[in-house]
C-alpha cells in the first residue's frame, strides 16, 4: 500500500468513475493511434512536403495540385523506409514503420510483464514524443523515413498495452462495450488529423511548410499529456498479483469493483490469484516463440500447450488483422484524395469529400457500441463483408463510368463517392473493433497480454504491406484497386464461417473449451464445446466460477467414465474437504 502514491486517482474515485477515468487515460493512445494514421492523407499532398523536401512529386504549373511522380516513395515514406541499391534507377522499399510497429508491440509485451502497464505506458509516449519531434523536424526522405520508424516503436508498445490494461482492469461484462468507445475515439483522431491538416492547407496559399510540419508536431501535445497524467493512475491488479504485491492489488480492485461488502472484489482477487500460481507452473509456454511454434506438429517441437492450442489462437488473430487491412481500409483511410480523384473530383473537393467521409466513418463506429454483443463478432463480420465488398465493386465500376462518359463525370463520380462512404460506414460498425476485440477474448488469462502483441503483430504486417503496394496499385490499375478489395472482402466470408469460433456471450475461460478439439474447423469446435457441456454440465459451472477449466502441461485434467474431462479432479474429496477449501481459499 506504501507503493500507491497518495496523488494517485485510486483512492478518490471508485467504481464506474474510476473506469471512466482510466479508459479516458487510454483514450488518449488511442487517439494518437488513429492521429497518425490519418495525418498522412494531409501530409502527403502538402507542395512543401511532397516537392521541396521528400521531392516525390511536382505541382501542375496553375494549380496547386500534387502530381506524384514516384509512387514508391510516396508508399516508402508513410510505411516508412526507402532503400537505394547500388545500379538501381528507382528505389526499392520496404514497410518499416510497420516493422517498428511491430518491434514495438512484441517489445512492449515483454516489458510490461516485468515492470508493469503503467511504466509501458509512459515509454511507448515518451518514444512516441521523440518519433514525432523527429518527423516534424524531418529535411529530406531518409531523416523522415528514420523518424516514422522510431514513431513506430512508440506506437507499437501504446497498441499493445491500453488495451490489455484496460481489459484487465474493466469487469468483464462491459469489455467489449469499453473496447469499441476506444475505436470511436481512434477514428475521431482520424477526423482530428484530416481537418487539421486541411485548414493548414490554405496558410500560405498551400506552399508554406507550415502546412505540414504543424500537424506532424501536433500529435506530441496528446503524448505529452499522457505522459505526465498516467503516473497518477492505478496498476494493474492482476500484474500485481503476478508480481506478489497483492496487498495494492486487493486494494485496487475493491476501489475498481466497489467496497459495497458483496465480496465480488474479494472473488475476483482470489480467482486472479489463482491463475497466477497456473502461470508460474506453465511459464515455459508464455514466450513468443512457443506461442507461435505451438501450431506445430509435436514431432518437431509443436503443441506445447496441449488442448489449449494457443498456436492456433495467435494464427487466428494474425490472419484476422491482415484480412482487415486488405478488404480497403487502409486505402480509404490514407489514400481518400487519390480515391475521390478516380471518381471525378479533383483539387480541395476531393480533400473535402474525404474528410467528410472520415465523419461518417467515426459515426459508424457507434453502431459497433449497440450490436457486437447482440448479433456477435461472425454475423457482424459476415454483413460488414457483404456491404463493403458490394460498396467496392460499385465504387470502382461508377468511377470507371466517370472517366468513360465525361459529360456525365458529376453523376458518376458522386454515385462512386458515395459507396465509398458507405463502405467506410460497414467498416466502422463491424470490421473495426472485432479484430482488436477478437484476441482479449479468445486468449487464456496467462498470455493474453502476448495473444494481443500476435493481434498488433498482424495489424503490422496487413498495413504496412497494403501501404507499400498501394501508390502502385492505384496508379498502374487505377479503379481496378477497387475491384480487390471487394474480392477480399467476399473472400473473407467462407474464411470466418469455416475458422473462426463464436466468442460473443461466451465467459472467458469458457474458451478453453471451444478450442479444445484438435480440428481447426468451427464446426468441430462448436460440437465439440456442445458434446462437452452436454457430457460434463460440471464444465460450464467451473468456467462460470472463473476457474481454470484446461491444465496446460497434461491438456486433460482426468478421465471420466464418458471421455476426457477438463475440470480439476475432485472425486477424491470429501464434501467437508471441499468446503474446507472453498473456505480457505476465501479467508485471507
């Protein structure tokens, strides 16, 4: 308790107002995150930036249009790095501000099993601070290019960590309704990012470097804040019961869940407590590397962890997050200007129909808020695909339509604009949230920090290879990009159907029995979790109790008369032994 500063907010708020507060906290990453990606829509067709500094483009003599003459640098740049190979006329360039992404998210995993979410919290915004100081400051291609990948790490290690510190400290019934405010507020970062950037664009006449170099210093103002705000926040309770401090960790999740003497807090603590004794005992299964080696077979090393499967979790997630970046968010996001350009428009109603669209894409976010728990995560993906892939091929036909009929450019241009809103708007409502919400829920207690750095990890590879490819796409096959996406999008339905289990309603260690069966397919999974509550009603009432249901080292805890059973052998226990320790466990 001495080690609770007697600033920090635990011990004025409690409850509903100390979660507020703390998502609020979170918020702010959040917003960072979703700032970042939308600065660089502005920042890419600014004259100063695009011409004079990282001199990929030219402006048309009369206008204030940037014409971008290497695409692979404009794509180089915003993913972050630019390679010169000796004998080499153009550049070759791969995505590195994703691979610092990447470094950042398994890095601040790591770092924050040893020293907490709070201090991981305050490194990824201080590293986010001097990344950002970095690109504002930025003289030429490869001072910007070494600025996006150190503003990589920083964002990496956020992404991974507020959610897992908000998840941990929010109760489970309202996670999945906590986890979609944060992504409104991440695509209002969008919004914030795109507007800004576009008012900026008249200072000057458009030729200032003002216009750029604002809006890339404007994200150190949220960083700074979060900085210096968080130390005045609670720490995890379950990392401090992993640590041993259990005394704080008592202590804050009573001001977390309410000292109101239903000894729900007391409850909670104890079943945290005892995963933690689970987590000592299976350590050898928590790095990445077993994590990720797990999926294969045991002959070679593989299924380390038995009946959890966890290798075939972290495939999941991965796979889950390159597929959202393909269906054309990522085109949407950072490229609307070259997107409303193929439709018809041009010049600063192409900037503004964008930013319009990034509004009624934060919008659509609310809808997540009201039917994630309702219709589940499969339905919400199968009706997000289906309406963003039919909003795709129309896009691209009606803007192939505007350059073919040019007398009737206006109506065709605004029919292909329009669908691009539309497909922002399914987007925001389902494909959005449920691959960031996927892995907190699907990952056993023990790794779920590190089943989250998996999520960020494929968010990392999905982005920063659409980002590369995108410039090229678009000028080589112009609206055709479109037609891809809407492929991706329909492709994903039979993916999900066939792999991916429904998580919604389901407690979380209820997941250790859907992933039980060896299978990959769903179906095996969902008969297989059926045959397991039918034959052992026992199993539910263990997962409901918050109790581990799945040994990691034996996969099986014992036989039954009927088939393998994974509750804790009990059969040997008299009822006053169980009692005994039903009472002991609850008497400290």
């Amino acid at each position: 308790m001495d080690r609770i500063s007697k600033f920090n907010v635990v011990h004025r708020y409690q409850r509903r107002s100390l979660l507020i507060a703390i998502n609020c906290v979170g918020s702010l990453a959040i917003f960072f995150f979703g700032y970042d990606q939308g600065m660089m829509g502005s920042v890419n067709v600014s004259i100063d930036y695009a011409v004079n500094v990282m001199k990929f483009g030219h402006v048309d003599p009369g206008s204030t249009q940037v014409v971008v003459d290497n695409t692979l640098l404009q794509g180089g740049i915003v993913s972050g790095l630019y390679l010169a190979l000796p004998g080499e006329a153009d550049w070759l360039k791969t995505s590195v501000y994703y691979l610092g992404c990447l470094v950042g998210c398994m890095l601040g995993g790591w770092i924050a099993e040893k020293v907490g979410r709070i201090k991981v919290i305050a490194l990824g915004a201080i590293w986010g601070v001097f990344g950002a100081s970095l690109q504002c400051s930025a003289q030429n291609s490869d001072w910007m290019i070494c600025a996006r990948l150190i503003n990589g790490i920083g964002t990496g290690m956020l992404n991974v960590i507020v959610p897992v510190w908000s998840t941990e400290t929010a109760p489970h019934t309202s996670r999945g309704q906590f986890v979609s405010i944060e992504f409104f507020l991440n695509i209002f970062g969008v919004v914030v990012a795109y507007w800004l950037g576009f008012g900026c664009s008249y200072v000057g006449g458009g030729y200032s470097p003002f216009v750029w170099r604002f809006p890339v210093a404007f994200q150190i103002i949220p960083l700074l804040f979060l900085f210096m705000i968080v130390w005045f926040f609670p720490e995890s309770p379950r990392w401090l019961v992993k640590v041993g401090r259990e005394e704080e960790a008592r202590y804050i999740l009573g001001r977390l869940r309410g000292e109101d003497g239903s000894g729900f807090a007391e409850a909670e603590f104890q079943d945290i407590r005892n995963v933690a004794e689970l987590e000592k005992k299976s350590g050898k299964l928590n790095s990445y590397f077993h994590m990720a080696w797990d999926v294969m077979p045991k002959a070679i090393g593989g299924g380390s962890s038995g009946s959890l499967h966890i290798g075939r979790r972290v495939q999941l997630v991965v796979w889950l997050q390159i597929l959202q970046e393909w269906i054309g968010i990522s085109g949407v996001t950072i490229y609307a200007n070259d997107i409303f350009g193929q439709a018809g428009f041009s010049g600063q109603k192409a900037r503004w129909l964008a930013g319009v669209n990034d509004i009624t894409y934060m919008l659509s976010t609310l809808i997540a808020i009201f039917t994630l728990d309702r219709l589940g995560r499969r339905k919400s993906l199968y009706w997000g695909a289906v309406v963003m892939g039919i909003s795709m091929f129309l896009s691209g036909g009606f803007s192939r339509a505007a350059i073919n009929y040019p007398h009737e450019k206006a109506q065709y241009g605004a029919a292909a604009a329009s669908f691009t809103f539309i497909f922002s708007a399914g987007f925001g409502a389902t494909w959005l949230t449920i691959p960031w919400l996927y892995p907190a829920e699907i990952f056993p207690l023990q790794v779920r920090a590190k089943g989250n750095a998996w999520g960020v990890v494929g968010w990392c590879i999905g982005n920063g290879w659409t980002v590369l490819l995108l410039p090229t796409m678009f000028k080589k096959i112009a609206e055709k990009t479109f037609y891809i996406f809407g492929a991706v999008n329909f492709l994903t339905l039979p993916i999900v159907w066939a792999l991916y289990p429904e998580s919604n309603q389901r407690t979380l260690e209820e997941m250790d029995l859907l992933f039980a069966t060896n299978s990959w397919w769903n179906w095996d999974a969902e008969s297989t979790f059926a045959l397991l509550r039918e034959e052992n009603p026992e199993l539910i009432q263990a997962a409901q109790r918050g109790q581990s249901v799945v040994d990691p080292e034996t996969s099986l805890k014992h036989k039954t008369a009927r088939g393998p059973s994974l509750v804790p052998d009990t059969r040997d226990e008299s009822p006053t032994d169980s009692t005994e320790k039903r009472g002991a466990l609850h008497s400290d």
